[in-house]
C-alpha cells in the first residue's frame, strides 16, 4: 500500500465555529502553544497570565482553579488532574475534585516544554514532563514520586505515551521522532524516524495505537505506521515554511468521530479522517468579530483540544479577548456514515 492522496476539499465541520466564548488565552512562549484542554464535554481549561482558567460552558462563567507563581508554558488536564509548568523547571499538580496540591516548585532542569497525562503497560497513572535540558521525567500519580528519566539526543519539545503504555513517542530538536519502549527499568529506545528539516514540535498517537502523528517547526505533519513502521502520509501547512506555518499542536479525537487536528502558528487548523487519513478540512481562525493583537488580523492559536467524546473541538486564539476560544461541532451524521476505505 502506498503513500496515500489527500482530498481537500472534506467538510467535517461548520467553516464558522459553533460558538465563540469571551476568554482571554496566554501564551508564554512562541514555540509552546498546547495550552487549552477540554474538561468532560461542558467544559476547557486554558492558560491566561499566570492562572489556568476553567470556563463553564453551561454557566458561562469563568474561575482560576490555579494561582500560579510563573505563567505557564505547558499545561494538561485528565484523569481528575491538573498540571502546569514553566521556566525554571517550575510544576503545579492538583486534584480537580479535591483541590488538593500534589506538586508545587521546581523538579530540577530547565524549561517545561509540555506535559502529558497516561497509564503505562501495568495501569499505573504517569505525568510526563518535557523538558529542555533534554529529559523526559517521568512521574506517579498521585504520589509525584520520580519514577524514572530519559535522557534523549536533544531539547525535549513532546513526549506521548501509546494507549496500551508500551511506547513512547519524543519529538525535539531535531528532525528525528524518537520511541521509546517500555522496560522493567523504565524506558529504552526502540526505533526513531526522520521526517523533518527542522525540529519537532508536537506529537500524538491515535486511539488504537497503531500510528502517530508528529509535527515540526517548518509546517510538516506526518502520520507514522507504528506497525510497519513507514510513513502513512505527509501533510503541509498553509504556510509551511514560515513561522506563521509551523506546527503547534496535534489531538486525536475518540472513534467513532475519528479524527486528527493539528494547529499552525496562526490563522489555521486542519482537520484529517483518521481512519484512511485521506480527507482533509483546513479551518480558518482567524477572529474575523474580534480584535487580534498582531499585524493584518493574523491571530496566535494557542492550543486546541477534542472534547471526550469527540464530538466538539476547541481553538484557542491568544490575545483575542472577544473571541478567545472557539467551539467547532463535528458533523455526527456523517461521521458515523462509515466510508469503504480504513487505514487501521
């Protein structure tokens, strides 16, 4: 089976969002933009200076749920938990029901690049932390005892366990994808792929775990067989090769929706069928009733993020006060409408 063509012009969503919600969202650093997540299906957590926000989609109202001494550069939600990190190694960890602290200050290194929630292969809960001084630290939940690290080749941008917890995905940089597979000790390198010319920044593994996407700074996604360990499919940005272009972001959505979203620097997201990854809707952000903060009305996207189910996708916009975040529906009828062709 070849490398697969990419029809454009699919229609997973409404080319407007749903709903547009009065929020102001932060970014911290240029580079590092995975700073909104969804909270069940009536609810997103989002950076905004040095507080994580929780905005109620039912209410309509807004609280800080943590008051942080840094503003963050990383953030991620689930399992019942709350994360933030950032410069100085600095990292907030808190219970959502309970509100309890399990983590607060400094745990050695530098920048936190991202954060990542997931059970390894024995259903044991792990926080994973990119750093920059080119380590994954990896947590237990709820204790935050150190359980172990890896030291990668380079500055650590992403780091995504697989579902079943076998593997690790590390994207940094450099063009290489690294995986790490899941020993007695902790994590040892197993394969790595080269897809870019410059350094990665985001990764994820689809439902199943049987491919991963990852994305770098110069506007490429590319899907990876982690089966038969060749390439699915290489997708450009709109503005691939500029700063505007690069690759910030990358979710999956739970079957049966089905699909991948990544975001660029600014002004798109795209939407891909991850079942054949065949089809792709290319979302314009920008806040066409708002105000942006840069020039020619390009706005920042400073994250996004599936609801549980799937069935609602939140955009980020940085520095949009009016329109912060946006909600996008999917289209149910047509996903659940199952097509011919299925790459997994």
């Amino acid at each position: 089976m070849g490398e697969l063509d990419v029809v454009e012009d699919a229609h997973f969503v409404s080319k407007r969002p749903s709903r547009r919600f009065a929020q102001t969202t932060t970014v911290q650093h240029w580079q590092l933009r995975d700073l909104v997540h969804a909270d069940g299906e009536h609810g997103v957590f989002f950076a905004q200076s040095n507080r994580t926000m929780r905005y109620d989609i039912k209410t309509g109202m807004s609280e800080a749920v943590q008051r942080l001494a840094f503003a963050p550069t990383a953030m991620t939600a689930g399992y019942g938990y709350l994360a933030a990190g950032g410069q100085n190694s600095s990292l907030h960890v808190m219970n959502i029901e309970t509100e309890e602290c399990l983590h607060w200050g400094p745990i050695g290194g530098s920048v936190i690049n991202a954060l990542h929630f997931g059970r390894d292969n024995r259903g044991q809960l792990r926080l994973f932390v990119s750093n920059n001084d080119r380590t994954v630290k990896i947590f237990d939940l709820p204790s935050m005892r150190l359980m172990s690290a890896i030291t990668c080749p380079v500055a650590v941008n992403y780091a995504a366990l697989s579902p079943d917890g076998s593997s690790l995905a590390c994207v940094g940089d450099s063009g290489t994808t690294h995986i790490y597979r899941a020993a007695p000790t902790g994590f040892v390198e197993d394969y790595a792929f080269c897809e870019f010319r410059d350094c990665g920044i985001a990764c994820a593994w689809n439902p199943s775990g049987t491919c991963i996407a990852a994305g770098s700074q110069d506007g490429y996604v590319v899907v990876w067989d982690a089966r038969a360990h060749r390439r699915v499919v290489k997708l450009r940005t709109v503005a691939e090769g500029r700063v505007s272009g690069a690759c910030r972001c990358i979710k999956f959505g739970e079957g049966p929706v089905d699909l991948m979203a990544f975001s660029e620097h600014s002004s798109h997201c795209h939407l891909i069928d991850s079942r054949a990854y065949h089809e792709r809707q290319v979302l314009k952000v920008d806040a066409c009733e708002g105000v942006c903060t840069v020039e020619e009305g390009a706005c920042n996207v400073s994250g996004l993020s599936f609801t549980p189910s799937g069935r609602r996708l939140y955009v980020g916009l940085e520095g949009t006060p009016e329109h912060g975040i946006m909600a996008f529906d999917v289209q149910m009828l047509s996903r659940l409408t199952f097509g011919s062709a299925q790459y997994n």
